[in-house]
C-alpha cells in the first residue's frame, strides 16, 4: 500500500461479521453517504466436471480474484479500472440477486476488479468474480450474509448473464468455501467439502489457441456419452477423497469429448505429476506435482505456445479485503493481494 493511502479505519469505518462457515466476514467502510467494501474469492481448477451428470466437483487455487464496491447517495467515487468492462451487467446482476429489496440504489454502484487471471479459460473467474461481488455488495449495505443466499445469488445471476451452461454450482460453492467441494447441480445441494492437501504445486498451462469449439457447443450433449463414467467417478470421490486419481481420469474422458487431445495431459504426467485437469470447459491444464516438481512440468510444456501460471491449492474462500483511499479521498481502491 503507498504511503498517501488512507485506511478507512477507527471512527469512519465499522467492521461487521463473524469467522464461520455459515457467514463471511467482510470489511465495510463508510465516508459520507459513500460506502465502500472489498471481498476476494479464489479461482479453482475441475475435479469432475458437471457437465456430464450434474455431479461436479472443483478444488480451489491460490489465485484469488478481489471486487472491491462502491455505493454513493451522490455521485460516486472512482473505483479504479475494471479489466473486465464488458462485465459489468454480470456485476450489477450479482449485486441485485444478492440486495432485492435495495435494487433500486444500484444506479450508482462502481465497481473495481482486480485479477490476473484470464477468463473463459476454465479456471472458474466467473464464479469467483460473481462471489466477491455478492459479498461486497451485502456488506456495503451492511446486509447478512449467509452462505445459502449469497450461493444462490451468484449461480442465479451466471445464469441470467449467460456465463454457465452448467449452472457452476460445484464453481460457486468453491469461491464461498475453498478447499475441495462436491456439488449436485440437480439437487442445488452440496454434498461434501474437505481440505486440499497443502503439499501440492500447481502448475497451469494456458495454450495460446483461439477459441476452441468446446466453447461453442452444448457440452452438456458432448458429454452425456461418458455420464455412467462419470457416475461412478463421482462415487469414488466421495469415497476416497482421491482428487488426483479422479481428475486424471475424468479429464481424459472430458478431453476426448470436446476433441481437445490428450498430448498436454500425457506430458504433464511424464514429467512426473501426480495428477492432471483439463479445467472446466478449457482450455487451461493443471498438472498437480509433490512440493518442488512444478519446474519439471513447465519445462514439459515450455517448447509449446501459452502462458504458464504457477500457483498452490487454497483452503480460504471468501474473505474480506481493505479497501482504502489516497489523501484526498479523490480515488478509492483497493489493495491487491494476489
């Protein structure tokens, strides 16, 4: 944080919330009839995609992606730049599915995105984005937060914007709750949730292709062949609570079916991960190493054109972040933390 910024703290601010599971603990600052409020959630990587059978499953990343909210009775205080302007009606949708009976105070909101993850590559964006800015927006209005309406907040509004096929209900409950989920997109339930094992490098290989044709077809249709596959992969998860085994398996089936290959799966296994993902609908591959592999796998890939992004599991799911403004409280943003 720079030196001319001021923390929105001690008299001017008010912290609300308490640690827990059933409710996130944000921050929330007050200048004015200016509110102003940040949350961050992590990206994650596919276990088992729901595509299938509706049973999905998605381990988070430390990569978290932070909103920071800016709601003003006049004319609101700038923001910063939001890197995903296009955006900006999946904010304001997650916003109101999460402030009903506020919608009408929306017309001011500004938003700041901060990421630097791409998006549409699988690594569940959207659905961090959507929980960030679920968070932020109730805590700007000091609303309660609880866990079942800010999860049906954001996959109600992925859906009315478009941005799942799915329902992306295994990727919400993952941006809330970190870790490993399991999550019944036809039931609307979660059915399991445990801790990521700490020891794991996560090394994401990025190809630098255009759109694949996955992104355009019903991957629910794609999929549907390998749903008694995928069923029983399910089953094992939840038995084993082996993610590197089930991953493996279900992301061969998952790239067989959207005609992405498998040579970028069987070189991060060569070069000696213990585990592969061909990460939601594409086209980013994890490969998972024992603490110190990650430079094997990345070599492995290094001679093909992408990006590589290095990164950990994540136990953390949503949280709060700092927002704070300059001196002259000209410009509110928000302290990265990536």
């Amino acid at each position: 944080m720079s030196q001319s910024a001021l923390l929105l703290g001690g008299g001017s601010s008010e912290a609300t919330g308490r640690a827990g599971f059933g409710r996130a603990e944000l921050s929330f600052c007050q200048i004015g009839r200016t509110k102003i409020a940040a949350a961050s959630a992590p990206a994650g990587i596919s276990v088992l995609s729901a595509y299938a059978e509706g049973r999905g499953s998605v381990v988070a990343i430390a990569r978290r992606i932070t909103v920071g909210v800016c709601a003003s009775g006049g004319c609101c205080a700038d923001c910063g730049t939001d890197p995903i302007a296009d955006a900006r009606r999946y904010l304001v949708e997650c916003a109101g599915q999460m402030l009903g009976s506020h919608k009408n105070e929306l017309r001011n909101l500004t938003f700041s995105v901060n990421s630097h993850l791409p998006q549409g590559c699988g690594l569940k964006t959207s659905a961090a984005v959507g929980v960030a800015t679920c968070g932020a927006s109730a805590e700007a209005w000091q609303e309660p937060i609880e866990t079942a309406k800010l999860v049906r907040a954001s996959a109600e509004a992925a859906k009315r914007c478009g941005v799942t096929q799915a329902g992306s209900l295994d990727d919400v409950w993952c941006a809330v709750a970190g870790g490993v989920v399991v999550a019944d997109e036809n039931s609307g339930r979660l059915i399991d949730k445990w801790r990521a094992p700490e020891d794991i490098d996560v090394t994401i290989f990025i190809p630098a292709l255009r759109a694949h044709a996955a992104h355009f077809a019903d991957r629910r249709v794609l999929m549907r062949p390998h749903a008694g596959a995928f069923r029983e992969l399910s089953l094992q998860l939840l038995e084993t609570r082996d993610i590197l085994k089930v991953m493996t398996a279900a992301s061969y089936l998952t790239a067989d079916a959207f005609g992405y290959g498998r040579s970028l799966l069987d070189l991060g296994l060569k070069a000696g991960a213990l585990g592969v993902s061909l990460s939601g609908k594409g086209p980013a591959i994890a490969a998972l190493t024992e603490t110190g592999g990650a430079s094997r796998v990345a070599e492995a890939w290094s001679h093909l054109p992408g990006r590589i992004i290095h990164t950990s599991l994540e136990n953390d799911g949503l949280r709060s972040e700092v927002p704070f403004v300059n001196a002259s409280h000209s410009r509110v943003c928000q302290e990265e933390r990536l």
